[in-house]
C-alpha cells in the first residue's frame, strides 16, 4: 500500500512540475526584464551619447574633465587631448577622462 502511494505521489509531481518550473522562473524572468529598461538601457544609451561626443571634438572646445578641471582644448591626438587651463599652462589629458563640453554660458 505504501508502495502504491508512493508511485502515485511521485507520478502527480512529476506531471505538475514542468508548470510549476516555468512559474517559479517567472519572478527571476520579470526582475532582469525590469532591471533591463531601468539600468541597462539607459547606460547603453548614456555610453553612446559619450562616445558621440568624444568623437566630435575640436579645437576651442571647452571642456571638463572627470576630475573637474576646466579648460580650452588647443590640440587633438589619437588618444590625448592637449588642454590649456591656464595662460601658461596645458596639460595632455587622456580622451577618455574629458567628462562634457561646456556651454559657453558656464563660468
């Protein structure tokens, strides 16, 4: 009888299971859908905006860097940019660390 049971047990959770299996993966399924549109779409989009920006740079662009030095752009290299921030005074920065082009209403 036991044995019976058993067998009977084993045969109605073997059928139900493959429903439930996809249900149970459903939660898991909605959350990377969520995070797609909220995290990784936007920085996707963000990345591209940069890379756009980085690519039409010119000389007398003003600019900032991602450590917030603040100057003119007097020459471009393949990977650097030759920043004046001073009368005297330029420094090549990476092309990468240049954050945004200001406006030329910032001060």
């Amino acid at each position: 009888m036991k044995t019976m049971m058993s067998v009977a047990w084993a045969q109605g959770t073997a059928s139900g299971s493959t429903g439930s299996t996809i249900l149970s993966f459903l939660p898991f399924v909605l959350i990377f859908v969520i995070f797609y549109f909220l995290l990784i779409l936007p920085q996707q989009k963000r990345q591209k905006k940069l890379k756009a920006m980085l690519e039409a740079l010119k000389k007398g662009d003003k600019i900032v860097t991602s450590s917030g030095i603040w100057g003119t752009i007097t020459n471009l290299g393949k990977e650097t940019v030759t920043v004046q921030i001073a009368d005297n005074t330029k420094i090549k920065v990476q092309r990468d660390h240049i954050a945004r082009v200001r406006v030329d209403e910032e001060e």
